[in-house]
C-alpha cells in the first residue's frame, strides 16, 4: 500500500470517528430520554394529563411503562388498555396504533444506530491502542475533542432553531420521518396527542439538547487543558 494511499485511509477513518462522535452521543442521549421513566411523570404532571384525560396519575405511570416495553420488545402492535373515568378500556383508536408502528420502527433504528456506532468507536479506539500503544492517548484526546467541537456546534444550532420554532421543526421532521399522513392525528379527539402534547416533545427534546452539551463538554476538556497550556507558556 502506498503512503498516499495509508494517508487517505488514515484520514477517512479519523474524519468518521470524528462524525460518529455527534450521533453517537444524540442517540444514546435519545435512548436514554425515551427509556427513563422520569420523562414520562414529568410529563404527566407538568401537562397535568390525568385532569385532561380522565386517567388516574397511577395509570398514566403504568401506560408510560407499556410504551417503554413496546419500543424495546418485538411485539408489533401497542396494546394499550388502562383505566379511563373508572373503566377498563383500549386506549388508542386504529389510526393511532398503526402510527407507533411506524413511530416504533424509527426508534428501533435510533437503538440500533447507537449499538452499531457504539462498536465501531470502541473497535476503533482498541485498534489504535495496538498500532499506536500509549501514544494513541494524546492522539484519541485530540480526536475526541475535535468530536466533542463538532457535537457542541450542531447541537446548539439545533436547539436555537427549536427555541425559535419549535413547532415547525417538529412538523419538518414528521414529514422527513414518515411517508404516510397517521402521524396526522387529531389533538381534540385522538388521545396519543392528548398524552403527549406537543410541549412534551419540546421538553424532550430540550432534554437531549442539555444532556448532549454537557457531553459534548467534557469531551472538549483536553483540548481546553491544551490550549490553557499553551497559553502559559506564552505568557
């Protein structure tokens, strides 16, 4: 193999690990807000859905577990049954459960992303540790702070432009996600936008923007510690 070509190699790999930082770090932060029951409580009582729903707080609780196990198990329809006003009954209509179907096909590729990213930075980091042994720290702290940059630039845009207009972003990415219209729901009637408002997702989202930025942070201290570094030897 030729130098140029190892250079070109070399280069190709180090540009993907550092583009694999950013997903890595949104998906696994996604993955996280998604599977904590946390969300889901603070959700219910900051959109107080039990007075809006006519479904007990306990229930709301019990109906947050059953989406958590329906995004990570194989069963392909959501089964959704829950008190409502005193009675036991199926909660969403069939619009609405065909939507999770689609709605969990893309969390499901969010999961998987984040497993598949997740081996090949850390095959990634092993490999270097062998062809570089101990000098591949400073080399990986550079790469990784660069990652951290990148991850710190996107993600703020991303969170200014949900600042700014939440509501069309969130419109913009039904239309990129979804190739059918179930995700047009009606918020009066259907009860899956009655749950989860949209103030629901812009808190979740601002969950993973924070989440994401704190990350992103600390990946960046070792090229700060090289700069203040530098800086005292300048002065």
């Amino acid at each position: 193999m030729t130098y140029r070509l190892k250079l070109f190699f070399k280069i190709l790999l180090t540009s993907i690990f550092i583009l694999c930082i950013p997903i890595f770090l949104v998906t696994s932060n996604v993955r996280w807000v998604i599977d904590t029951p946390l969300l889901y409580s603070y959700g219910f009582d900051k959109y107080d859905t039990a007075a809006r729903t006519g479904i007990e707080r306990a229930e709301l609780i019990k109906a947050g577990k059953l989406f958590r196990d329906y995004f990570n198990n194989d069963q392909e329809l959501l089964q959704m049954r829950v008190v409502q006003n005193g009675v036991l009954r199926n909660l969403y209509n069939a619009k609405e459960i065909a939507h999770m179907v689609d709605v969990k096909d893309l969390v499901q590729g969010v999961f998987d992303t984040q497993i598949y990213l997740g081996i090949f930075l850390a095959t990634f980091v092993g490999l270097g540790f062998l062809i570089y042994r101990l000098k591949w720290l400073r080399i990986l702290g550079e790469l990784i702070a660069l990652g951290g940059m990148l991850t710190l630039a996107l993600v703020v845009f991303v969170g200014l432009l949900s600042l700014i207009g939440f509501d069309k972003l969130f419109l913009a990415f039904h239309i990129i996600s979804f190739d059918n219209n179930l995700w047009q729901l009606d918020p009066r009637r259907d009860m899956l936008l009655i749950m989860f408002p949209e103030g629901f997702f812009f808190d979740a989202t601002m969950w993973i923007v924070g989440a994401t930025v704190v990350q992103a942070g600390i990946l960046c201290l070792y090229k700060c510690w090289i700069w203040m570094k530098k800086l005292r030897l300048k002065i």
